[in-house]
C-alpha cells in the first residue's frame, strides 16, 4: 500500500469515501428482529424468572398481546417482552417508593431496590433513573409521576 | 542515487499521509465515544447530554486536527488527502458514536443503522468542506480569515440555544463549544481587517444556520 503513486492512493480512499456514503444512502440495512406474541409472552417470563416485584406484587398469568390473524400475525421488536417485564417491575417498588401508606423505613428500602438494581446491567430499557436519583435526594415528584403512569399504561395493570 | 533518495523521500511521505489518516480515525473513535457517553449522562440539569449530542464542539475538534495535518502536507493533493483525513475522522466518530448507543441501549445494528445511515452519507460532502476550509485557513489572506472564522460560525446556533437554558447549560455547552471554536482564531493575522472579517463571517454562517436549524443535533 504504501507503494502505491499518490495519485492512486488518494483516489482508493476517495473511491472508500464515496463507496461507505453511497451504500449508506441506498441501502435500508438489514430488517430488525422481530417477535411473533408467543416470542414476546416468552421474553416477558424470561426476565420475570430474574427479577422480584415489590410485596404484594405478582407477575400477570395471562399478557394481553395481540397476536394479529394467521393472515397478517403481529410482529413485536425484540425485547419488547423484556421491557414489559422490566417496567412492570419498576412500577411496582416505584408505587411503593411513593407510597403515602407506608412507613418511611419501606419507602426508603423501595428507593434503595430501585436504585442498586437499576445501575446494574442489564436493563432492556432506560428506566427513569433520574427520578429515582431525584427521589434519593428528597425530590419525589418525578417518581411520583412516573408511578402515577403505571396504571394507566396499556398491558400493565397495575395489581 | 539521487532516484533512491527520491522514492524514499515519497514513502515516507505516504506514510506520514496514512500515519495521519489513522490518527485522527482513533481521535474520531476517541471522542464519539465521549460524545455518546456524555449523551447517556443526564447530570447537570441535562447539560452533558445535550454536549454529548450536539455537533458544532465535535466538528471544531475535527477541523482543529485536519488543519494540524494540513500543515504537515505538501502542497500537491494536499486538499484531497486533507479531505480524506477529515473523512476518518467523521466516519470513526459516527461509528463509534452509535455502536457505543447500540452496546449501552441493548439496540442491534438494524435498530441503530436507520440512525446512523444518513449522517454517513453526509460525510462524503462533508469531508470536501472541512478539508478545503481546514487547508485554506492556512492562507495569509482575507479567504484564510474567514476559514478560520467557519467553526465559531456554525457554532453560533449551539452556543446561543444553549446560552439561554441557564446555568449549567452556558457551563456545560457553550463555554466549552465557544473556546474550541474559537481556538483557530489564535492563528488570525494580526491585521486590521481581521477582526471585521471574522465578525461578518460568523454572523452570515450563524444566524442563518440559528434560523434554518435552531435544535440541530444528532438526535434531529
């Protein structure tokens, strides 16, 4: 390579430029992976078996997930079911963490769960690390807003 | 002899050319890298995340390393082989960028590729520009002022939004994006039109750029 005339090497790395640019604007890349509902039902447990929700919490039995016909079956992105899980999971020490019936001590130990495991990987989805940080520090109006969501997300009833 | 010494004397300058080609490739990598890092981080009111995706700090260091290189050229092809070091730079800044999003999001490569796939087509005029303004900042004439005056410009828009969110915002993002931008400035002539020819430079890429595009990021 280094051999080569000036005027050839330069026009290789031209020819590198324009062909890296030119496959980036023609080609759509390759298709993502996909889920049918039974890959997302399968993914959702998964990750259930390696997380524990708050008390009096329990991972739902049955996933309402629309599978689509045999015609045209749905197709879920991969992870999907993992982050259902991973969000069921924050909303229910999240609830807790906000939770005016319970003592203080519990409180205090939800925000801790929330916070230790959150830093460690992995986690599928960004989970509102900052409300929970924001919490720590005596600012629960974040978390308090983001548990308020969990009721009313489709898929995650909230007991 | 004389024809021994020619050939070693283009080696090592085609080395020299590849040496540099390489070095701002890792610089590239390096700072997407931090570039991405910085934009997982919402500390400081969300300032570091909005340096971590912004443009205008990660382009000015580009600049600031072809024009390093430019010296170094000699004056055949030197736009050229700028333009190519200048394209090492940004493709290894990009791919770096997103394979650290991909690695840290759990995303694959067809989830990060549709967000990385027109930036890399940029990059091919890109190169041309920033190799032509980083060769040509070199000049001792009135075209060198305004090269020299190109990154404070389509900076402008960056420090000015930022400027505006409050403290940690100026802080974080537009005090280091103006100094970086403003380094080239050191190497201005110290000529009395100089000044006036950085001003209206700045203003005419700026505002406009400010006007077109106020929330220019990586994430628009």
């Amino acid at each position: 390579m280094l051999a080569l005339p000036s005027r050839l090497a330069l026009l290789s790395a031209a020819l590198v430029i324009v062909a890296i640019s030119g496959a980036a604007l023609v080609w759509d890349g390759p298709a993502a992976p996909t889920w049918s509902a039974d890959g997302v039902v399968a993914e959702y447990r998964s990750e259930a078996a390696r997380l524990q929700l708050a008390p009096g919490w329990r991972w739902q039995k049955e996933l309402s997930i629309d599978a689509g016909t045999t015609e045209t079956p749905m197709h879920y992105g991969k992870g999907f079911g993992t982050q259902m899980a991973d969000y069921r999971w924050f909303c229910s020490w999240a609830t807790r963490a906000v939770s005016k019936r319970l003592a203080p001590k519990a409180r205090r130990n939800a925000l801790e769960q929330l916070s230790t495991k959150m830093r460690a990987p992995p986690f599928s989805m960004k989970l509102p690390e900052s409300a929970v940080a924001g919490a720590l520090r005596g600012e629960i109006q974040y978390l308090r807003e983001d548990a308020s969501m969990c009721g009313k997300t489709v898929n995650l009833p909230v007991k | 002899m004389a024809i021994q010494v020619q050939t070693e004397t283009i080696e090592r300058r085609q080395l020299s050319i590849w040496l540099a080609i390489a070095g701002l490739g890792c610089a590239g990598a390096l700072t997407g890298l931090i570039a991405q890092y910085l934009r997982q981080d919402n500390g400081a009111d969300g300032a570091l995340m909005t340096l971590g995706g912004g443009m205008a700090i990660w382009v000015a260091i580009g600049f600031l390393l072809a024009r390093r290189t430019a010296g170094a050229r000699p004056a055949r092809d030197r736009i050229a082989w700028v333009s190519v070091t200048a394209a090492a730079y940004l493709f290894a800044w990009l791919i770096a960028y997103h394979a650290l999003l991909g690695a840290r999001e759990h995303l694959g490569f067809a989830q990060v590729w549709p967000q990385m796939r027109y930036w890399l087509v940029a990059v091919a005029p890109a190169c041309l520009a920033l190799g032509f303004i980083a060769t040509e900042s070199l000049r001792k004439d009135v075209l060198g002022d305004i090269c020299l005056a190109l990154p404070l410009g389509w900076s402008l828009s960056e420090i000015y939004s930022n400027a505006r969110l409050g403290g940690a915002h100026i802080a974080v993002v537009s005090i280091p994006t103006l100094l970086v931008a403003s380094l080239p400035l050191l190497a201005l002539r110290r000529r009395w039109w100089s000044l006036p020819v950085v001003v209206v430079t700045v203003l005419v890429i700026g505002v406009p750029f400010h006007l077109l595009f106020p929330q220019f990021s990586l994430d628009s």
